[in-house]
C-alpha cells in the first residue's frame, strides 16, 4: 500500500505559502506527480501554448469575478494591505454558495467551503496579468498589489488634505477603479450572479486573449481567434494537429511540444515496469509498443537541445534534467535494458533520496494491480483549457463542450 505523505508547515511569508499551496493542490490531480524531474520543460511548453492557464483554473469566470471584487474593494477607504486581502478572502468565500446553486461544477471551494486555502484570486492571478486585465506595466504580486493601493490612496489622500487639484491626475486610482484594470464591472453583477460567462463577459475574455501581447501569438489565442469551438470536444492534445491546419510557427512550438512527450512518455513508462517488477501488463504492453516505434526511427532524429533552446531552460535545471535525457537517448538506441532501469532508479533517487525513492525502497510504495504512477503522455494543461474554452465559446453563443 502507499504510505501517507507527512507534510511540516513552516509559518513562512505568502508568497511562500501560495507556492506551498498550490504544489499541495496539484498533487490532488491525476497524473500529477512529477516522477522523473521533467516539470519545467513540461510547463514551459504549457506556458507556451496555453499561458495564463495551470492546472488548478477550473472555470472561465473567475477572469472577471476576481477583478470585480477587486474594483470594488479599491473604492473602500482605509483599507491596509493586510485589510484589502483579508477583505478579499472573505468576498471570494462568500461567492461559494452563489456560484454553487444547481450543483454547478467547477465552483472553487464548492467542497471545502470556509477552510479553503487556495483561493480564486490566487489561482488565477499570473492569468489576470498575462492577458493584460490587470494591466500594470510590470508584474506585481497580489500582496505588492494590495501595497500599491495602499500606497496610491494615501498619496491622493494626502494630496487632497494639502488642497492640490488632481482632476488631471490620470495616473492615480479614480476613486479607486482605473489605473489597474482593463475590465469594468457591469452595474449590479452580483444579481442573478452564475458561473457561466455572460456574453458581454466571453467577448471580452476572448479579445483580451487574442489582444495581450504575452498571449496572442499562442495556440490558445488562435483556437478563440477562429472560433473553433470544436477543439472542446477533443480528448487529448494531439488531435488539434491533426484536425486543425496551424500557423507555421504555432505548428513549431505545437510538434515539439508533442515530440518531447513522445519522448519522455517512454521512460514514464519505464517507471511503472520497473515500479511492478515487470507484473503491470498494461505497462508492458505499453513498453513494447513504445520501444518499437522508438527504434524504428523517431528517438534517432529526436534533438535533446530543443526543449531547452526554444524555452531558454538554463542552469541548475539545464544541467540537472538534460543529461538524463542524453543517456536515456543512448541507452534506448543500444537497446541496453539495465542502462535504461538504472538511468530511472538513480534519476528518482536524485530527485527524492534513497529513502523517499519508489523504485529503491520498498517502504514507501508497493505496487498494487492497476496502479500508474507518473502519467501519460503528456497534455500540457489541454483538459483545463477545454473547459475554459468551453465557457468562453458558451458565453459567444458558439457552443463548447463542456462535459470535458
């Protein structure tokens, strides 16, 4: 059986504690666990097809409803940076029954209610940036955000109590709502309020995808630009390509993004061989399967420097993930079996330790029939972008589905 992981809490800032979060939350997805150390070219090619997206955005209405919140609470005086957050907190803890009616799904908090710790705001911050409806020039933090405001509404107070004219002041909070944002709240939102995008809310989304500079020359950005609802009903990433005639330097990106997956899927595979002693006969179906096709051609002209080059992956994660992948080349092309286990059970060990490591201490795992640890081929977020796009394509009257 799998032993419970223990996790220590260190009180640290929360910055700090939004990443502690977010990995705690991801490891509640399928596939999640990053067995080999290849987590930074799989979400570099994420960031580069879907930015703005993760895997913890479950629905598209968030883009909007945070900055509403937001907007408002700007307009509010006296609020500290510690008071505008915790003001925040409740306000998206309060949304939780509103969105949840008809058992609507997606909702964040839905489940956890009052003890979430994850909250929208956070989860969807890098995307408010990244298609410029938060649109300060450069990237701020929720926390320094909340200073900023802090800092603006005492200089306009002070300014105020000194008699000076400010009507020309287009630099400042207009009475808190303006400088910050690239969306209005529309009058009354909070009536007749639903998870579902409204069409004036989808128009807008769409054309801030297509628009921001960090993410209109994206896949994600052309799937809205064409309106191509269809791309919601596909199951898995690789169907886009073969369905849908892409932009040249999309197509780029796009292919090179499935050949590292080819590539990598087989030593995912190799894992679960290794993690049953070679009783998981889905994984050995799988490995023949793989170790086939490999041979036959494609890890020959497979380029181990692409990943890094096109994403500028440098340094210690360079130089940590690229020799593995040097070696598991080479090993795989000699057909050397131990060379290609051994490369998996000293890669796991690197990453864990001896004594965390699934492959090498029999403590911390023992596989059980049906168990797949490390995940298929890699999709790159598709399945949270699906539904975010269903949404959007719901809300243009465009159709989507959203059963994804």
């Amino acid at each position: 059986m799998a032993y419970p992981v223990q996790i220590g809490w260190i009180d640290f800032n929360s910055r700090d504690r939004d990443k502690i979060l977010s990995v705690l939350s991801l490891l509640s997805f399928p596939a999640a666990v990053d067995e080999l150390g290849i987590g930074v070219v799989r979400d570099g090619f994420a960031d580069l097809l879907f930015p703005g997206t993760s895997t913890i955005q479950t629905r598209a209405k968030y883009f909007l409803l945070v900055p509403y919140i937001l907007m408002e609470l700007e307009r509010e005086k006296n609020l500290t940076p510690a008071v505008l957050l915790d003001r925040l907190a409740r306000e998206e803890l309060a949304l939780i029954p509103v969105l949840s009616k008809d058992n609507a799904e997606g909702v964040i908090g839905a489940r956890a209610g009052e003890k979430l710790q994850r909250k929208p705001s956070s989860i969807y911050w890098n995307g408010l940036y990244t298609y410029g409806i938060f649109r300060y020039p450069t990237r701020l933090s929720l926390n320094a955000y909340a200073r900023a405001v802090w800092a603006i509404k005492r200089e306009k107070s002070l300014l105020s109590s000194a008699g000076v004219d400010q009507a020309d002041d287009s630099s400042s909070l207009s009475g808190g709502v303006g400088s910050f944002w690239y969306v209005t709240p529309p009058d009354k939102w909070r009536e007749n309020l639903t998870i579902e995008l409204t069409s004036e809310e989808a128009h807008f989304l769409r054309g801030r995808v297509i628009r921001s500079k960090h993410s209109k020359d994206s896949l994600l950005a052309f799937i809205l630009k064409k309106n191509l609802s269809e791309v919601t009903t596909y199951d898995d990433i690789s169907i886009i390509g073969k369905r849908i005639k892409l932009p040249q330097d999309i197509r780029s990106d796009y292919e090179m993004a499935l050949r590292f997956s080819r590539f990598i899927y087989g030593a995912n595979i190799r894992y679960n061989v290794i993690l049953s002693s070679g009783q998981n006969e889905t994984a050995n179906e799988e490995w023949n399967c793989w170790y086939e096709a490999a041979v036959q051609g494609f890890i020959q002209n497979y380029d181990v420097y692409e990943p890094f080059d096109r994403l500028s992956i440098s340094g210690r994660n360079r130089a940590r993930i690229l020799p593995f992948m040097r070696k598991w080349k080479q090993a795989v092309l000699t057909g050397d079996i131990t060379e290609m286990d051994h490369l998996i059970i000293s890669r796991e060990i690197e990453l864990k330790g001896r004594e965390r490591a699934k492959l090498q201490n029999s403590k911390v795992y023992h596989w059980q029939e049906g168990t797949w640890l490390g995940g298929g081929r890699l999709q790159y977020r598709f399945s949270n972008v699906r539904t975010l796009l269903a949404d959007i394509f719901n809300g243009l009257g465009l159709g989507g589905d959203t059963d994804v």
